[in-house]
C-alpha cells in the first residue's frame, strides 16, 4: 500500500519538473520584428490594350448578324500589345474569357481568329484553366502562348463575328468576353542545336550520328521524343545537320535544325507540268521531275508558305479539308503562320540523281546520301534549289531507323532501301518513325528511265521500299524547312502531349 503510493508521488513530482522545465524555457526565449520593408517589383512584363475603335472597352458581340470567314477576316478586330521589359525570358498564354451571361449566344455559334491563325468557332477552342475576375466569366478557351525574349514585344489582332450559319434561336443574345494574359519568368533558352546535342551527350539513345561526311545528328527509332510546336502544329525534329548552305551568300554553311510535318499536308502530286525538255511532247504519264519548275515546290513556297489560297494549277486534295478543288488549294488555315515563317529559313537542297537506270534498285542510305548530293542528274537539270519548304530525301528516311534484334541499326543502313520491303529486314522500317504503313510520302529526289524517257519522282512506300512513279501521282506530302540557326528551345520535353516550344 505504502509501496503504491510512493510510485505515485514520484510520478507527480516528474511532471511537475517537467512543466516548470517548460515554464522556465519560457523565459530565455525573445522576438524581433523587422523595421524595414520587404520591396517585391513586377515591373517587367506590359500589357497595352490598344482598342482600334474609340471608346470600346471589351470583346463584344452586339446588334450584330451572321457573316462569312472572308468577310469576319476583315474586320477592324481588337489589338493587344505584349511588352517584355525584363532581361529575361517570359512565357505566356492568351485566353479568351466569356463573362457569365443568362442570353449568351452559345460558344458554337461564335467564329474567332487571332491573327492568321486558324479561323474556329469558340467551342472548338481547348478549354483554359480560367483566370477568372470575381468569378464574373464561366468560360475561358486556349487562344495561344508564346515567349519573349529580353525586351522583346508581339502585338494581337482577335477578330470575333457570328457564324454565317448560327441559327435563329441565337437572335436577340449578345456576348462579351475579356482577353487575358498569364506570364511567367523561366530560365534562359538554348538553341535548338545545342539543347539537341546536350541531350545526346548526356546519353540520349534516341540521338545518333549518321558518320556521313558532315556527321549530322538525327533522331532515330519507332518513336522518339522528337515532337516540337510549330505552327502551333505538331512537327518532328529530323535532326541537327552540318554544313546546310544558306544559297543566299557564299560561306554562309551552317548547323541547323531540320523538321517535318508529323501529320500528312495532303495527297498531292509532285508536278502537273508535262515534260517538254525530253522529247517535246505531252503524254499524260510524262510529266518532268524538275523540282525547280514543279507544281508542288510553288505550291508550297507561295500559298502554303504565305497562308494564302493557290493559283497555281495542280491535283490533289488537303487532309481535313472538305471541299478542294482540283486548281485550287485553300491555305489560309494550315498554311505557316507570319510568325512561324520568321523562325524558318531558305536552304539549299541538293537534287542529285543516280546515274544508271537501275543503280537506284542498290542504294543504301548513306549511297543515297551521296547521290542526292552529287553531280548526276539526267539531261542537264539543276542540282540544287534554294528555297524554304522542300520534301525529305530518302536518305532522311533510311538514317531514321533505329534497328531491332533481329536486323540492327547498321544492317539497315547497308540494306537498299529498295528492299526495306524485305520480311526479313521488317525491323528496319517498323523502327523508323518516319516510316508509315498507310501513307505513301514524297521525297525530294528523282530519277530518269532513259531507257523509256520517263521521268520519276521517289517516294517512301507503305510496305517500306523505296521506289520511284512518275510525278504526276497523288502521293503524300510532309513539308521540310530548317529552323534559323538562332531559333531556340524555351521548354516542353520532345513528347507529342508536350512538345519541344521554339522562340527566336
């Protein structure tokens, strides 16, 4: 009994030095408070609203009534200004805002463009994470984003108009919208060439050297991260190539990015022109594979290149177009926006033929590569051109193969690409990202039968060979360009979710 109430007291008495411990810890405890202020600046990114029309105040749909594409395209529109006043680099994205509103017209019936980009109704627009302003919108959509670079600027025009076929239940609404801009500082880009070669240093195996004479690096495999936002489209890096000639100015080689549309343009055929320089006449199964004078290469340096509508006479039909018709080919939404083409430069590609009938039948890749760069070509045509948007080479085709276990990477490049058809050597197109089983692709390079006079265009197959038709077929078209050499990569991770971001 004695024993059990002796336990107790101790117990107590250590609480109790316990809380006089806490208590008199108390004591040798102090606060300071800081005088001065702390002084945070956001100084560097401007916004100007620059309203063509006195007095407006917002994007507005008003007393309005259903108009064209054409005519909503000619609209005064509302002009907004981004200034970078940071030494810096800052992202950012535009959103289109729709303040909440009872008689809203409905989003599908609304038609909006930001500059020259694609003309869509509102509700086709990628849903935003919203920036709202005391929760007074509902709705935000995905217009653009972009960077800037150390005191750099980039001015908007949205132009917004009710759909020539909104139905009658949208009479007697109105819309209002704000435009709204999120920013952000980030660390500083790297360019294109130099991002891509640290990638392959730091191990990428994706990247491999072709060990041709300019050893360019290129991305290989069935599918590498190799996708990048251009145009705000997907494209895909072929790789960085050595020694590209500029064709402007003598010495002017240089490294540059080359890319490819990842989609299909259209099918279209590489020249309508029949072929007078053989034998004078016009046969409908002869026409010249004369890049220079092609239908296909104006058609992509005019209205494809200039986002405009072609004049120029040719056959085929645009990928998610409902209605081309056969002289004329509408550009004015897929064609390379302003901005876009101020990131793309002209190059020299070479037009090199093989030298006999048959030869062609045992190119490998890197025999193609030599091809396509030498002196041969049938009946005196140029061996060059110099201009922006160009078609692959076959040999662009070959080096993209990664192999497999069964044939590997170098077995490949020593198989003609003639016989990349092959069963046994299925591994060399099925690791080829450039390779597609459904689509036939046009390539840069000829060929001429002088056996028939015939001339012949070659194009990658869906079954994986190389072969050569003639030029007036419809075959697929993946447009090429290289990147200025001071285009760099201000973010993404290569994947077709998050592709690589260029900036200037």
């Amino acid at each position: 009994m004695n024993n059990k109430k002796k336990i107790g007291i101790i117990a107590s008495i250590c609480l109790v030095v316990l809380l006089v411990v806490g208590a008199s810890y108390a004591y040798w405890t102090t606060t300071q408070t800081q005088e001065d202020e702390n002084i945070i600046g956001t100084t560097c990114l401007s916004l100007e609203f620059r309203d063509t029309v006195v007095g407006k105040t917002g994007v507005k749909l008003q007393k309005t009534y259903p108009i064209s594409d054409e005519e909503g395209k000619s609209l005064e529109g509302y002009q907004f200004t981004l200034i970078n006043r940071c030494d810096g680099y800052v992202s950012y994205t535009v959103n289109l805002e729709s303040l909440i509103n009872n008689n809203r017209i409905a989003l599908s019936s609304i038609n909006a463009i930001l500059d020259d980009a694609s003309v869509k109704t509102l509700s086709n627009y990628s849903t935003s994470t919203q920036v709202l302003e005391n929760t007074i919108a509902d709705d935000a959509r995905f217009l653009e984003n972009g960077i800037l670079g150390p005191n750099g600027t980039r001015t908007y025009t949205l132009k917004i108009w009710l759909d020539k076929y909104a139905p009658d239940t949208e009479m007697n609404k109105s819309y209002s919208g704000k435009i709204t801009i999120r920013g952000e500082m980030q660390k500083e880009p790297t360019l294109a060439s130099d991002y891509i070669t640290a990638l392959k240093t730091n191990g990428d195996t994706s990247l491999l050297y072709d060990e041709t004479t300019d050893n360019n690096l290129r991305y290989v495999g069935a599918n590498p991260k190799n996708y990048v936002l251009y145009n705000n489209e997907l494209w895909r890096i072929i790789g960085v190539m050595n020694n590209v000639d500029g064709g402007t100015v003598s010495g002017d080689d240089a490294t540059r990015v080359k890319i490819i549309r990842a989609d299909l343009l259209g099918d279209i055929r590489w020249n309508t022109q029949c072929d007078l320089q053989q034998d004078g006449t016009c046969s409908a199964g002869n026409s010249s594979n004369n890049w220079n004078e092609a239908t296909l290469k104006t058609l992509l340096n005019t209205a494809y290149l200039n986002r405009t509508v072609s004049t120029e006479y040719n056959y085929g039909k645009l990928r998610g177009q409902a209605n081309d018709d056969w002289n004329k080919f509408d550009f004015t939404n897929i064609g390379i926006r302003s901005y876009d083409r101020s990131l793309a430069e002209a190059a020299t590609y070479y037009l090199g033929e093989a030298p006999s009938d048959f030869s062609y039948e045992s190119l490998t890749s890197s025999d193609y590569y030599g091809v396509e760069r030498g002196s041969y070509v049938y009946n005196a045509k140029p061996t060059s051109w110099t201009g922006v948007v160009a078609l692959m080479y076959p040999s662009d085709y070959g080096y993209a193969t990664s192999g497999g276990n069964t044939t590997n990477r170098a077995a490949c490049i020593d198989k003609a690409l003639y016989n990349w058809n092959d069963s046994d050597v299925s591994d060399c197109k099925n690791n080829d990202w450039i390779f597609n089983n459904s689509v036939l692709q046009w390539t840069i390079t000829t060929r001429t039968d002088s056996m028939v006079n015939v001339d012949l265009a070659a194009f990658a197959t869906t079954s994986g060979g190389v072969y050569y038709p003639t030029p007036n077929s419809n075959f697929g078209v993946r447009p090429v360009l290289y990147l200025k050499s001071i285009v760099k990569i201000a973010g993404g991770e290569g994947t077709s979710d998050n592709p690589y971001i260029l900036t200037a």
